[in-house]
C-alpha cells in the first residue's frame, strides 16, 4: 500500500499554512523508522532564566528507506514553532556517493542545501553549499593520497557571508586550507579579518599540540588536546590574557560537556563556565 507523509505547520499571527515535506512511501509505516531521538540541555555562562535559560533542544529524526528527516525543537517555549525541519539523503551510484543535506529554518523561512560529492577510488570530496537567499556560500575539497608511504590530505573549505549594515550589504569570505600527513597537521586559516598560521604535532594516538600565530598581529596562542576512552580535554592558552577548557565526558546514555573561559587578569573580563548535556535514547 502507498503511505503519504504530509508535514504541515500553521504559522502563527500569519494564517499561512507551509508545507514542508510531502513523501510517498510504496511500503506501508513501520515503528522501525523511527530513529532514536536526541535530547540536550545547556546551561551558559552559569546564569538561568528558568527552563529558558537551560535552551533545551529536541532533536528528533525519522529514517525511511535511507531518507532522513526531522526536526529540532526548542522545549525553553512551548508556544513556539521548531527551530528548524531537516532531510537528509545519501545516493550510491558507480561514481561515487552524492548527498544531499537540507535544512529550513522556521523563524527567517530559509532554506539551505549542502551537497558533496565522495569518491572513495579516487580519496576525492567535493562539496558545494547555498540558501534560498544566497545561492552559493561556500565550497569544500579535499583529496587524500600516500606520498612516501605516509597519508596525506589536501583540503579546502570556503564560506562566504553577506553582511547588511545600515542596507549597505558586504560579502566576507571565510576559509581553511590544511596539508595533513598522518596525524600531523599544517593549516592556514582566514576568519574574515585575520589570517592564522598553525602547525598540528601528534604526539600519540591520544594527544596533539597545536601553536597558533596570527599572521597579522603576530599573536601567538597554543592549543592542547588529549582523548581518552569515554572523554576529551582541550585547552587553549592565550598568553597574558586567558585559558579556555573545554572537557567532554561520554558515558552510558548521553555526554556531558563542559566550557570554561578563564581570565588571567582583569582587563580579560570574569571567569565563564557552561554546561551542556547530550542524551541518547
């Protein structure tokens, strides 16, 4: 039998009704399909406004013959729409994977589409991103491959953003190209108003040491990562002015993840710290 799957939602104050997803399905619905959904919590800057303050999301996903789609949800107001409808969709063909990423924002009526090309032959990625409101806003490549008998990676990444300042509209271009040979990392990456230079040293498996210098400024700050089983500590050292921590603890059901940004003196601002938590049903 056919099942047709019409998801529709009355905007309020608008008396419109928008269609997002209407998929026929030639089997019929099973409980099988649905994908375990997602609960987190965060609590930021240790301040609270109630459940508002927690930004409790849920998000929920259903899978359907390979197709993915859901939604996320913002449970801080009851009254409000989901943030945002999702739909995912990988497609296998002789030259490779092709998939497709949507998103549509509720609250701006913005649709946006990631696709990405995957050859695993040939170690290439190609992807292209856009929106209903700006077709092309970015682009991302990389190409894997064994020089010496050591992995290299060459990637790529790009965004670009328009700004409206006072109806003067401005692209910015954001980007990172990285060369990687084994777990060892070079990068160069321009944030849209400096350009930073980094070099990634795998110490082993567990740990990185990354030292960051803004080519600009001259600035210099050194991150450091360690995992484990279950968990991962990174921190960053600003010399003179900060350190920010950010620790990860997985364990039976969910994880836990805790930022903390702390000053070294004054002219830094006061300590932060927030806490966020993932359940996995």
């Amino acid at each position: 039998s056919t099942f047709t799957f019409l998801f529709n939602y009355q905007f309020k104050k608008m008396n419109l009704v928008v269609c997002i997803f209407a998929v026929t399905l030639g089997t019929s619905w099973s409980m099988t399909s649905l994908k375990m959904p997602k609960l987190s919590a965060a609590l930021t800057d240790t301040t609270s406004d109630g459940i508002n303050g927690l930004n409790i999301d849920l998000v929920a996903p259903f899978v359907y013959n390979d197709y993915i789609f859901g939604f996320k949800y913002g449970l801080g107001n009851l009254e409000k729409l989901p943030q945002f409808l999702f739909a995912k969709k990988v497609f296998k063909t002789s030259n490779g994977d092709i998939s497709l990423d949507a998103d549509f924002t509720v609250d701006d009526k913005v649709l946006a589409v990631k696709s990405e090309w995957y050859n695993k032959d040939l170690g290439l990625s190609i992807g292209v991103n856009g929106n209903s409101k700006q077709p092309f806003t970015g682009v991302n490549f990389f190409k894997d491959g064994i020089i010496n008998g050591k992995k290299v990676r060459l990637s790529t990444a790009y965004d670009i953003v328009k700004k409206n300042v006072k109806g003067i509209v401005t692209s910015q271009v954001k980007g990172i190209a990285t060369l990687q040979v084994d777990a060892n990392k070079l990068a160069v990456r321009f944030d849209g108003k400096n350009p930073f230079f980094s070099i990634t040293n795998a110490i082993d498996r567990q740990t990185e040491i990354t030292p960051v210098i803004n080519l600009s400024t001259g600035n210099v700050h050194c991150e450091f990562f360690h995992k484990w089983s279950g968990g991962s500590l990174k921190s960053v050292l600003f010399p003179g002015s900060k350190v920010e921590l950010q620790w990860k603890d997985t364990g039976v059901g969910g994880s836990w993840t805790t930022t903390a940004n702390l000053p070294l003196n004054e002219a830094a601002g006061k300590p932060k710290i927030s806490i966020s938590r993932d359940w996995s049903f």
